[in-house]
C-alpha cells in the first residue's frame, strides 16, 4: 500500500533538514517523494494521512531498555516490550543484558533476535560484559560481536574490578564498540534512595552520590588509558555530569544518557513512600536536576533513555525498603521529554530529535534515517501540540510501574513507520 503524507513539517538535524509543510510518499517500505504531489500520486491503492501542524522525524531510539526476556516473562516479553515500545513512539531499541540467562552467549542474543524478527520495532542487543555479569571473568566477547551485539554492560552494577574493566575496554575498543557503564560502588551500594536530608527524615536506607562519582571518575580515567569508549547510563549527580564534561573536554571518548525521571524529579517525591519513585540511581536532589538540564544544553550528556524497568505489582507493593528499583518508560518518555524540554524552551526539537533518534544510534554504529528517496522509511510521527493525560491502563507494556500515571503533558507521539509497517493511533498497516 502506498503511504501519502500530507503537509507535514521534516526534521533531521543527521542531514540538518528543517522543512515546513511538504508532503511524503512511501511505497514498499521506502521514501518514494519528497515534495509537491501529482495527479500520478493518488493512482493505486493508498492510504493518506493529513498531518499538518505534525512533525516527521528519524524513528526515535531508546538505548536502555529491560525486556525481561529470557526469564522474567511475567513482568515483560521481547514482542510486549516492543509493543510500548512502538505505542510510546520508537522504532528501535537496545535492551539490557540482565535478564535470566544472563546476554552471556550467542544462543541468547539469537533467542532475542528470533522473538524479534517480525516486529515492527528494531531490536539491538547489549551483551553482557562479564560471564554472568558476575565481574569475574570477561564474556565471550568475540562471540558476542559476531552474534551482533552493539555493546557490552553488566547493566545492573558496575563492572566489579578496574583489572576487569581496563580488558573489558581494551577488547571493546577492537571492535568500537562502547562499554555502558552502570556507575555505582558496591561497597556504598544497598540504600533505598538518595542520602540527605530527605532519607534522615523518612528513615530509609541512604545511597549516597558519591557512589556514583566513584565508577564515573574511575571509568573515564580507565577509559582515557586503553583508549576505549565507555557509556555512562543513566547519569544522575551533578558531580558526574561535571566529570565527564571535563573528560569531553581532555579528549576521553565517553558518552553519557540521562531519563526522564532523572531530569524531572527529585528526592522530595519520595515522601509518599510510594515504591514507584524507587529507582537506581535513585532520584536526587534539586541541584543535580538543575546540572543535568545544564548538561543537556551545553551537549555534555548525549541521549535520552528510558531504562524501561518493568515489576509486577507484587513486587511494588511491599515496604519502600524491600521494593525492587525501576520504573517503565517507554510509554511516556516522548511526552515527558517534549513537555519538559521542548515546551519550556530548554532545547529545541532539532535537540530532542538528536538526543532521542541521532546520538544513540551514532554511539552504537547504527545508521541513522534520512530523508531521502530510496531511503527505508523509519519515522516517527510527533504532535508536539496535543494535550494528554498519561493513564497506565493504555499501556501496551505487561507492567505499571510508572510514576507518572495521571500526568498531564503536552506532546506525545501520534505513530511509527519501520520494516514496511505503520502503527499510527492504535492501528497496524503494511505498507
């Protein structure tokens, strides 16, 4: 079926493409016309979508996702995540190697591969770095490679000895391929939220931020020694945002992501004792919020990401304390982005397109969408205009583990195009 899109404004800051009001026409999964239509344009069968005041932009790409899968099905599946994935306006995803097995072999990332295939949503897979993620001995990474993995992480915690981390990035840098660092010190590790004034009050188990300073510094100067690429993920003090802004600036080859909760929430949230604002890094305080928004204009911090967490309710529901970290976020980190960042003039739309669609694709080798006839079409459609509250129950994600239920944003998503497939306002179409 032939796709017509009607009047719709085209932003690529890859290819710095700023159009108003044109019109694109996709056939077999591909750009076909870029520009004014023709009487010849509406021969066939086709479908047209008028989409003026809308935005086309390169499909947006979460680098931080937990599919659960293998192991933890009841909480998220690979075809699930994919699901909120495409709902929450993405077309490709990279997920975490946490899962039971651990991404520790080829026959696991082929798993995930096959459960893939047939979706719309493109995903690509983080190996682990270490066997079992234990921080004993290095994975196969060799083999991982070749299986096609994009980079390497014992997501969860930190990569546990400065002896495993420096062959970890020596063998990464063979194949530039990034090594995504989940920054925390074992020996500070275990609180329920930030240390302060906040957890002294509510009596919880504090996680203080040097925790996080500790990895991030040691990372960078492991980094800057073997010449390797290191990830910060989900940067959350504002001391981290400073040190890999001096290490950009020295010549280190780090890239840093931040979410959405970490650059809009903060510790005070945690007050209601309500086990969805219990996440690691855990929320912070006012002054890291302001650091991070500091770091997402000056380019210090690359990408946006999710670090999609699902829980089942279960598991949520217990003491603060006991509960598991994480919250999902593929669903409504588009919205939070656009109504934080866009709405309040911190960045532009060009900057959000390049921090959710550009960079992470760049910093895992992956090719980014044009806007160019021939091109395969992998899109996102954007309403930065539409007024809407976030109600979990709509959710295509097998969990609800959201803080942001009943939030009134502004922007969201309206659809996807990928792999010769639309999903635009709740609907399938093979184009």
């Amino acid at each position: 079926m032939k796709i017509i899109l009607r009047n719709v404004n085209l932003v690529n800051p890859g290819q710095k493409i700023n159009l108003s009001g044109t019109n694109v026409i996709i056939e077999g999964g591909k750009i076909s016309k870029i520009g004014s239509l023709d009487p010849e344009d509406f021969k066939g069968e086709k479908k047209e979508f008028d989409l003026t005041g809308k935005y086309l932009v390169p499909g947006f790409f979460d680098m931080h996702v937990h599919l659960r899968e293998p192991g933890r099905e009841d909480e998220e599946t690979v075809i699930s995540g994919c699901n909120s994935a495409a709902n929450g306006g993405f077309t490709g995803l990279a997920c975490m190697p946490n899962t039971e097995p651990a991404i520790d072999s080829a026959e696991v990332v082929s798993l995930i591969k096959k459960q893939a295939a047939d979706h719309l949503v493109n995903v690509f897979i983080i190996g682990a770095a270490t066997l079992g993620r234990k921080g004993e001995f290095i994975s196969p990474m060799a083999e991982l490679k070749e299986s096609g993995v994009v980079g390497f992480s014992d997501d969860g915690v930190a990569i546990k000895t400065a002896a495993i981390l420096k062959r970890v990035l020596e063998y990464s840098a063979m194949y530039n391929l990034p090594v995504i660092e989940h920054c925390e010190d074992e020996t500070l590790a275990g609180g329920a939220m930030n240390e302060g004034l906040n957890s002294t009050m509510l009596g919880l188990p504090p996680l203080p931020s040097v925790a996080e300073d500790l990895i991030v510094a040691r990372d960078l100067l492991m980094a800057e020694y073997t010449n390797g690429r290191i990830h910060i993920a989900h940067i959350s003090t504002k001391k981290s945002v400073e040190l890999v802004r001096q290490a950009k600036k020295s010549g280190v080859k780090v890239t840093a992501e931040v979410t959405p909760h970490h650059f809009t929430l903060t510790d005070d949230s945690v007050k209601t004792y309500d086990t969805n604002y219990k996440m690691n890094p855990p929320l912070r305080t006012k002054a890291d919020v302001e650091e991070i928004i500091n770091g997402l204009k000056d380019g210090t911090i690359d990408c946006i990401a999710s670090d999609h967490a699902p829980h089942s309710a279960e598991e949520k529901e217990v003491e603060f304390e006991f509960a598991p970290n994480g919250i999902i976020g593929l669903e409504t980190q588009i919205g939070i982005a656009l109504t934080e960042l866009y709405q309040k003039k911190i960045l532009s739309l060009e900057q959000v397109v390049e921090k959710m669609a550009v960079n992470p694709r760049r910093i895992l080798n992956i090719p980014v969408p044009k806007f160019n006839p021939g091109e395969p079409a992998d899109f996102t459609i954007l309403d930065t205009d539409e007024v809407w509250t976030v109600d979990f129950n709509q959710f295509k994600s097998k969990s609800r583990n959201s803080p942001f239920n009943k939030k009134l944003l502004k922007g969201r998503a309206l659809g996807v195009i990928n792999k010769s497939r639309m999903y635009f306002m709740g609907e399938y179409f093979d184009i």
